[in-house]
C-alpha cells in the first residue's frame, strides 16, 4: 500500500475512534495544554505504529493499547493526590479545565483521577465496556488479576460516589 | 458493602457513556485537520527531540559558528584555534547526546507490546540512558582541562588579568568548576531520570502485585 493510501485509511481510523484518545487524555491530563500535547504524542505513535499493525487485536483495543501506553510512559510531572474518600471532600475540589460537564461527569472524573495510573488504565476500559480478556490484553495481566483489581477499584469509586446515586 | 458494589459499576457506566458524547464531541477533529497534522508531524522526525534541546543545540551553534568567523577574520593565531576546536569538540558531544536521545525516542515503539512490556522495556532504556550519561560526563572535565590553559593564556596575552591575585582567584574557581563538573552533572542526570524511573517502577510494581500472591488460586477468573 502507497503511502498516500495508508494516510488516508489512517486519517479514517482516527477520525472513528478519536473517542478513544480524548478520554484517555481526559483522565491522565488535567489541563486542556496537556490534554492538546497527550493526544499529538497518541497520534504520533498511532501513526508510527499503524503500517506494523496487522489486525490481530480489534482496532479499538490497538487503539486502546497505544494511547494508554504513551500517557502512562509520559514523563510529564503529576502531582500526588490525596486519596478521597467521601462525596463531599470531593465536591470541595476545584474543577480543572472541566467546563461543559454535567456535575455527575465531573465527579466522576474527579473521583477517577484521585486513582493511580494502572487503575485509571482498567476502570476506563471497564466503562468502556471492554472485556475482562481485553482489559488483560491491553494491560499485559492476567484475566484474574483484572478481576482482583476492578473490584477494588469498583468498591473504591463506590464508597465515595454513593451518595450521589442515591434518590 | 456488596450493594455498593453491584449498584454503583451500572451507575457510572450511564454516566461515562453520557460524558463520551460529551469529551468527544467538544474535542473532536475533523479529517483535514488530522491530515495536515500528519503532514506536519511526518515532515520532521526531528519533533521528537525535545524543544529546550533543540533550542540549546542552535544557541550553541550560533555561538560557536561567530567565535570561528570572529577567529578566522581576526586572525587570533593557533591558540585561539585550538581553543575553537575544543569548543568544536564539546559541540559534537553534546550533538551526540543529542543524537542518542533521538535513536532512543525512535526505538521505543509503543504501538507493539502490551503495557506491562512497555513499561518494561521502557525503565530498562532508561536505566541503560542514565548509565551511559553519567559514563559520558565523565568527557566534561576532560574538555575543560584541555580547554583551561589556552584560555588563561589568551587572557594573560590581552591583559585581563591585572595582577596575581586576579589570577589565583581565576585559577581557584576553575579548579572548583573541573572538581564539581562531573558530581553536578552527575546530579543533574539522576534527579532527571529518577523521577520517570521510580514512576515507571512504581506502576510495574503495582501491575505485578496481586498476581504474586494469587497464582495458582483456583476459581479466580470471573468474566464480566
């Protein structure tokens, strides 16, 4: 395949699952320059690893597997965050660069960003509805490691965002 | 405790399938923007060099490119050239720092492996990086000595010494910046790559933990 070929089925591949890297970027960058600066170095390394892709792995998992792998590698300075434990420690949290979302989205995302990288890396592919073989894949783990972890990650994000599920 | 959890996983599902419209849609580029993107990212692998590194690459350059031109037009003589050429020297090791990091950045292609393998091989690349640094620093202290007595000769020659002491003080702060070049630089490196490397060790350490204490254990595979 030509050069330009690949370009444009590339372009395509992007423009469909660019989903993709916008949450990826969302949850490991709290500001929108890093997010812009994130989402470039997906690109780049989509684009570099795209003529080497063979289409043993569904797209979206290839996708997947390299966005998290380049915003977890980046070596940008993050702040260590407290750990969060109720509702209402985490409403006193400013917003950043969150404008546009409902306050359900945001504290969910503010609640998700309080994990660490590899939990960040399996609750977003659990919501992503992706499965447990999936998630193993992408991450390079055992199907009940996966397992081990979600529910820890599901009990955490649960205990402090109960409240607000309740009527 | 079971409640929570059975409940809230359904709950955050409809939220984080309502926010995707949301994020996506507000961020989302179209095709000729991801084009010319590609276009211009593609023009130069040189972009995956790090700014500050390129600027300093071109200062460097622009210096040295008017201290030959300045030398050459004023005719300073062969010590001056020789200090030239050690400057010339320092340049090309700093362009072959350069270079390896660019060879680095390049053999780390994140689009094959899974992300325990990444970050794998990514903490050895930059274990392997911060041990041939702190080798290669070693060259600094070299270039400085070599450069030293050209330059004190020079300043003799025009005068800018105007006496012993001038000389002595001159003398004592060079011994000082040849004795802490390669400790200073050697702190530099680590405080630089320890960070990154203590992080990508931290998430491996965290990818391996459960599955250590659980191998074996029957039953633990639970679809969803």
């Amino acid at each position: 395949m030509n050069t330009r070929n690949l370009e444009k089925e590339f372009v395509s591949l992007i423009s469909q699952h660019q989903g993709i890297i916008h949450k990826v970027c969302h949850i490991y960058c709290s500001h929108s320059e890093d997010r812009k600066d994130t989402a470039q170095e997906i690109m780049m390394q989509l684009w570099r690893a795209y003529p080497s892709f063979r289409g043993e792995s569904k797209i979206s998992t290839w996708v997947y597997r390299v966005a998290l792998n380049t915003a977890i590698s980046n070596f940008r300075k993050i702040k260590a965050r407290p750990l969060i434990k109720t509702l209402a420690e985490l409403r006193e949290i400013p917003s950043e660069d969150d404008g546009g979302l409902d306050e359900e989205t945001t504290l969910l995302y503010k609640a998700i960003s309080r994990l660490s990288k590899i939990e960040k890396a399996i609750i977003l592919l659990y919501l992503d509805e992706k499965s447990y073989a999936e998630i193993a894949e992408i991450i390079g783990i055992s199907k009940s490691n996966v397992s081990v972890k979600l529910v820890r990650i599901k009990s955490r994000l649960g205990n402090t965002l109960k409240p607000l599920f309740d009527p | 405790m079971n409640e929570v959890k059975d409940m809230v996983p359904d709950k955050l599902k409809t939220i984080w399938q309502n926010s995707d419209r949301a994020v996506s849609s507000r961020n989302r580029l179209d095709e000729t923007a991801i084009s010319h993107w590609i276009k211009r990212n593609s023009a130069t692998s040189l972009s995956n060099l790090s700014r500050d590194s390129l600027l300093e690459a071109g200062l460097l350059l622009i210096v040295l490119a008017h201290l030959d031109a300045g030398i050459v037009l004023r005719s300073g003589g062969w010590k001056l050239l020789l200090l030239t050429g050690v400057l010339n020297l320092l340049f090309a090791f700093f362009i072959a720092v350069l270079f390896r990091q660019f060879r680095i950045t390049n053999r780390i292609k994140l689009g094959d492996r899974n992300l325990r393998e990444t970050l794998t091989d990514l903490t050895e690349v930059l274990k392997g990086n911060l041990v041939w640094l702190k080798r290669v620093s070693l060259f600094g202290p070299v270039g400085f000595l070599c450069g030293v007595p050209v330059c004190f000769k020079v300043m003799l020659d025009v005068d800018v010494f105007m006496d012993g002491k001038g000389l002595a003080i001159a003398a004592c702060f060079t011994a000082v910046l040849i004795a802490a070049y390669y400790p200073v630089h050697n702190l530099i490196v680590r405080l630089q790559y320890s960070n990154p490397i203590k992080d990508l060790e931290d998430c491996l350490k965290e990818l391996q933990e459960p599955e250590r204490g659980r191998e074996g254990r029957p039953g633990s595979d639970r679809q969803n």
